[in-house]
C-alpha cells in the first residue's frame, strides 16, 4: 500500500491529463445517452417563454465568443427554436467583442434555415455587434435605433418592418442573454433593474454561481447553468415539441445532451481522483507523524 | 452546415497546437499563440469599425450632417485618445480619458446601486415570523450573511465572540468556494467536449470517411 501511496504523490500530472483525454473522447466516439434531470431555475425560463404570445418581441443577445460556445451555442439555438415555433419575433444582437457577432451570424443562418417559412425582418432581424456593453443597453432603454442604426449587414431599422411596432426595450417582452463574462450582470442591473424588462440568462458554468444570487432575489425570470442548464432546456423542448424531439434525437450536430456523457463520465473520474488523492495525501501525513513520534 | 475542409484543417492543426502544452512548452503552442492574439485583436479593430463607428458615427455625419453635427464631440474625444501616440500633445489625451472614466463611473455607480446593492440587500432582510421550511432557509441565509461580514469586518481585532462568529462564515466561505469550483470544472470539462466533439466528428471522422 505505501508504494500505491507514494506512486499517486508523485504521479506525472501529464497521466492524469491523457486518462481525462480518453474519459471525454470515449463518450464521443461510443455514445451513451445518460439521462438528464431538470432543476427548476430551467423550468421557470421554459415556462416563462412558453406564456409569451405569438407575435410577442424576444431580445436575444450572443454575449459570448468562441471559447466557451460549446455551452452558450446550444442554450442560445434551443432558445431560437422555441421562439420561432411559437411565433415570437426575435431580435438579435452581439455584444462580446471577439467573436460574439461571428457566432450570432452562424447560429441565426442555421436556425433559419430550420424554419423556411419564417421571413428576416418580419420575424427576426440581427442587429449586429455593438462596442460598449452598459452603455449600449442604456440607450436601448431610450431608442433602440439609437444604439442599432442599421441591422448587422447595413439596412436601416426604418426599412426593417418588424421593427417598426418597437420604439425602445420597454416593449421587449423578455431579454434571453448567453452570457460570459460581465455583460449578462449588465443585463440584470442595467435593463431589467433600470428599465424592467424581464431576463433570461444562460451563463457559463463558471460565471453560474454568481447568477443565483440575481435568480434568488427576484431579478432574473430563469436561468440556465452551463451546459447542464442546456441540456435540461433541450430536454423540456423535447417533451413539449415532438418535431423537435425527433432533430434533436437525429441530428449530426453538437448539442449539449450529447455533451452531457462526457461531463457526467468525467465528473464521476474526477472524484475519483479527489478520493485516491486526499487518501494518498492522508496516509503519507499519518506515516510521517508516527515516523516522528517513533 | 458543412464546413470547409480547408478551415477544417487549419482548425484542427490549431486545436491540437494549444492542447500540445499539456505535454510541454513547444514551438507549435507558441504560434497558435501567437497567432490567436495577432487575430484578436485585428478581428476586434474591424468588427468596431465597421459595427460601431461606421453606422453610429461616420454614416449619419456623412448622409445628414445637419442633423447629426453633434456626433463631432464623441468623435473628437476618440481621436483625442490617440493623441498619446505623439509625445509633443500627449496632454490631449487625458481630457477625453477623463471623460470616459467619468461617464462610465457614473453609469457603473446607478448600476450597481440600483441593481444590485439594493435588491440583494432586500433580499437577505427575510421575515422571521412564521415557523415553517421557508423560515429555516431565511435563517441560514441570515446567518450567512452575518458571518460572512464579520469574517471580512478587518478594522477592529477579533474577540472571541466574533472569532467563532468568522469561523462559521468560513464554512459558508468553504461551501460557496466548493459549489463554484464544480461550476468552474464543468465550464472547462464543457470546452474541452466541444474541441474533442469538433476534433472527432468534424475532422478525423470526414478523413476515415467515417459517416
């Protein structure tokens, strides 16, 4: 036993490192399709959607860029999925500056392009990247085209007709933010505190701890934490939508269920290594002390 | 959405170059670093210039500047700041830092105070008058809060009252710090999903002409 002791304390990490490799790449390759509960932070953001009425305007911001879009990509294409079949009308933004317009353009086209029958600007527009975050959402609570002149390719928001029954965010029945970062809180303190348009936010996991302070005090209608959060939101959309339960049983592409094996395989070996190493750690503490005291 | 087998390539070259630091500091990572920076920061400068100062600034001057005359002192305060680039009149530059510190401490602080101070002080001030599940969370939750501030309150010694006080706030510290932990692993367990997903799927799956 004090050989297995003194193996684990001075393992190579670069072991632990390719063990975490083959325990995520496994799932990839031989998919296991583990069950995912639903918490209520997620019920209450899908209930909440599920009550607005058709023709209803939706804000949706991409605050997020590539490093952490294998959560946010599938919080922010479920919630557009859910938005077009019950007929929202949903305005897209990007405020994250490095890659959140890039991610936003990519997601809408493949949503779109789900949904043949829906027109760009009569029932979804992207309005582009704006640089300044706080002070943006400031001016959108006075004039949205003071902030979004034009959509995302140049067309001024005068030409867009769905944008012509909204003055300013006020009459926005609910902002959706995939956030990481700050920009989420500035939705949260900036429009829904100052303005009083209700927000949905999808965090990153690592950003989710600080959010259910917001979501316990009332200031946030539902959240969605991490890739988890996904996952549980694609499994209400699921049960409710048959057609989207038979996409996304099908599809070829990432979403966050499928991601889903992977956490939960890779959890399950990262508390194993918590075990084996505060054992080793343990045992090595109690030698030494009977070595000193002998 | 297919995606180009040339970017594809690239990506994955890319993707395999960061994650080559896990075995050791090596030239490839270097680029990759290299590069990701160098590519930040040109993407950054044109999605502001042509997202922002283009229909916000430029556009609205050059089509109707009657109307928009006075969007010359937000630009004017821009080109100030670079004024530091030229030692002679680098002073400039300070008068429109000045102001945007200015308003963006202005803005910060009605944020900050109305959005979050407030309702979360609201929310930790509970009623205690019934007796039932709700009253046991509310008291937790108080009691938190209480030792938690105590724990940090640094301008009078502690006694042995508030030292015990600070030690229960420690283990609300020590629980709090272990729930985002967790968050933190499965933030990072999640990137490394997608690049893997990306990897497999997208790269060595296409190449074996695997479906």
């Amino acid at each position: 036993m004090a050989g297995f002791v003194d193996r684990m304390l001075s393992l190579d990490r670069r072991w632990i490192f390719l063990f975490v490799l083959v325990s995520v790449a496994t799932p990839i390759i031989l998919p296991i399709g583990l069950p995912v509960t639903t918490s209520g932070s997620t019920r209450a953001a899908f209930e909440y959607i599920e009550n607005l009425k058709p023709g209803d305007y939706v804000w949706l911001s991409f605050d997020y860029g590539p490093s952490s879009a294998p959560e946010n990509d599938p919080m922010a294409e479920a919630f557009m999925r859910q938005c077009f079949l019950k007929r929202l009308r949903v305005i897209v933004t990007a405020l994250y500056p490095l890659g959140g317009l890039g991610l936003a353009n990519t997601s809408v086209a493949r949503i779109a392009a789900e949904f043949p029958d829906l027109k760009y600007g009569e029932d979804y527009v992207n309005l582009g990247y704006k640089d300044g975050a706080a002070a943006v959402m400031r001016r959108l609570g006075q004039d949205i085209s003071g902030a979004f002149p034009t959509d995302q390719s140049g067309t001024p928001l005068s030409r867009i007709p769905m944008m012509q029954g909204i003055h300013d965010i006020r009459q926005v029945k609910l902002v959706f933010t995939a956030a990481t970062g700050l920009i989420g809180e500035y939705w949260i303190t900036q429009v829904h505190s100052q303005v009083g348009t209700p927000v949905i936010i999808g965090p990153t996991a690592v950003s989710a701890p600080k959010y259910y302070a917001f979501l316990n005090s009332g200031q946030l209608e539902g959240m969605l934490s991490g890739m988890k959060g996904a996952a549980e939101y694609e499994k209400l959309l699921r049960a409710a939508y048959p057609q989207l339960a038979t996409f996304y049983r099908t599809t070829k592409g990432f979403t966050a269920t499928k991601g889903m094996d992977g956490q939960t395989v890779i959890h399950t070996v990262i508390l194993v290594f918590i075990l084996l190493g505060n054992y080793a750690y343990i045992r090595s503490r109690t030698a030494k002390k009977r070595g000193a005291d002998g | 959405m297919s995606l180009d087998p040339l970017g594809v390539w690239i990506a994955a070259f890319l993707t395999l170059a960061c994650l080559s630091f896990l075995y050791k500091d090596n030239p490839f990572f270097r680029f990759a670093e290299s590069l990701f920076a160098g590519i930040s920061l040109g993407y950054y400068i044109g999605i502001v210039l042509n997202q922002t100062l283009m229909p916000n600034l430029i556009e609205p001057m050059r089509t109707d500047f009657a109307l928009n005359w006075d969007l010359v002192v937000p630009g004017l305060l821009g080109f100030m700041l670079y004024m530091r680039f030229v030692p002679k009149v680098g002073w400039v530059s300070r008068y429109a830092l000045a102001i945007y510190v200015t308003y963006y401490i202005g803005l910060d602080f009605t944020r900050r105070i109305h959005g979050e101070v407030l309702p979360l002080m609201g929310r930790t001030m509970l009623p205690l008058t019934r007796l039932d599940a709700h009253t046991l969370v509310s008291a937790t939750f108080i009691v938190g809060v209480f030792s938690v501030l105590v724990y940090f309150f640094f301008s009078k010694e502690q006694g042995p009252v508030t030292r015990r006080v600070s030690r229960v706030g420690i283990w609300f510290l020590m629980i709090s710090f272990g729930a985002a932990f967790g968050f933190t692993v499965m933030g990072r367990v999640a990137l490394l999903i997608g690049r893997l997903n990306f990897l497999i799927l997208s790269w060595i799956y296409p190449t074996l002409g695997i479906s």
